[in-house]
C-alpha cells in the first residue's frame, strides 16, 4: 500500500527547502507581509502534504492539515523574528498538528484499520523492523520504571484487556484509583517514548494503534 517509511518521509519531505532568502522571509513575514508568507507557504507546503496524505490517504483532510499548520504560523508570526531555521520550526508544528488528528480520528474504527495495515506493511520493511522492535523496547523499559501499582493496572488494562471496573474489582480498589494509576502510567510512557526515541511521530502512532497508549 505505501511505498516508503514514515521516518524517511518526515526528513526527506519536511527538512529538504529549495534555497532561497529564507532569513528574509522570516523577518517580512513577521512583519505581517503576506507576499513574504505567501512565498514560504509555496516552497513547503508540499512537505506537509506528503506526510499528511501518507497516513490519511484523503486530499482533503492532507490539505485541510496543511492550511491548519501555515494558519498556526501566521497567528504566530511574531515568533519568525527569532527563528533560526524555519524548517525546525516546521517540522515541529507540523508534526504535533498531524499526531493531534491522527489521535482523533484513531477513534474511528475504518480509520484504525488503515493505519494498522500501514504499520503492519511497515514493520514487514528490513529498515522499520529495527524501528518497530525498538519502540517496543522502550515501552518495556518504560514500562519497568513505573511504580509496581501502576504497572499492574497498566498490564490488566493494556495487555489483558479488563476494563477498569474489572480492575477495580479484581485489585479490591475504587475504579478511580484505577483510572489514576492508569492515567499516570499512559502519561510516563509517552513522556518516556518522546525523551527517548528518535522517531517520536512513528513511535507514538504505533503505540496508538497497537493498543500500547
């Protein structure tokens, strides 16, 4: 179905501008000169587009993700002034808006069946093997880090499948107490997996999908 790696994609598409007076920009831009704006959309938005599209398979919600991300920058204009390389600064932006939707819409079933089919032809290529393993890895070692209350609930509720009134009944606590520890649990993880892996996008998104977060 897809034909390259998501990490591959990210650095290939994202980081790679065509030259131009990019501190120019940045500072007309800040200014509030559209024309400026204008010209930093052209040169990336295809970028974002790519990545979107990936995951998506929908021009219109690709295209809806990349009109949101070049609005957040220019609501945000001010902060171009003191940017030193505007693709950092959308990558990150980028990133964080796709993995927002993508949380979203992993609530829809059709939608879960699509990525798990993407992640699983993914981790079936010789180089996301090694990414795959290795996000499951560090869930692990995450995973040996909590306190052992949290650990239990997270293994009942992740692995086994109990519900938190089954977790609740099962360990003699209020299904609240569940619903905390299993809240702080999920939260040290993705902390852990964003502090640790080098490819926080694919890894967040594998986790989602495989029932991990």
């Amino acid at each position: 179905m897809f034909t390259f790696a998501y990490q591959n994609l990210i650095t290939a598409r994202l980081h790679a501008f065509k030259p131009y007076d990019e501190t120019t920009l940045l500072l007309n831009t800040a200014r509030g000169d559209e024309a400026a704006f204008r010209q930093l959309f052209d040169a990336n938005w295809d970028r974002i587009y790519s990545v979107a599209f990936t995951f998506t398979k929908s021009a219109v919600i690709a295209e809806e993700m990349v009109q949101d991300v070049f609005v957040k920058i220019w609501l945000n204009r001010t902060q171009l002034s003191t940017i030193r390389k505007f693709s950092d600064y959308l990558f990150i932006i980028a990133r964080n808006h796709i993995l927002s939707v993508l949380r979203k819409k992993i609530m829809e079933e059709p939608f879960t069946d699509h990525l798990a089919d993407y992640f699983k032809e993914s981790c079936n290529l010789p180089d996301q093997q090694l990414l795959c393993r290795e996000t499951e890895a560090l869930v692990l070692q995450a995973l040996e880090k909590l306190p052992s209350q949290q650990q239990l609930v997270y293994s009942l509720s992740r692995q086994q499948g109990l519900s938190l009134d089954e977790i609740a009944a099962r360990l003699s606590i209020s299904k609240n107490t569940v619903k905390s520890h299993l809240s702080k649990a999920l939260h040290f993880i993705r902390q852990y997996l964003h502090t640790h892996s080098g490819a926080v996008a694919f890894t967040i998104l594998y986790c989602l999908v495989s029932g991990i977060l």
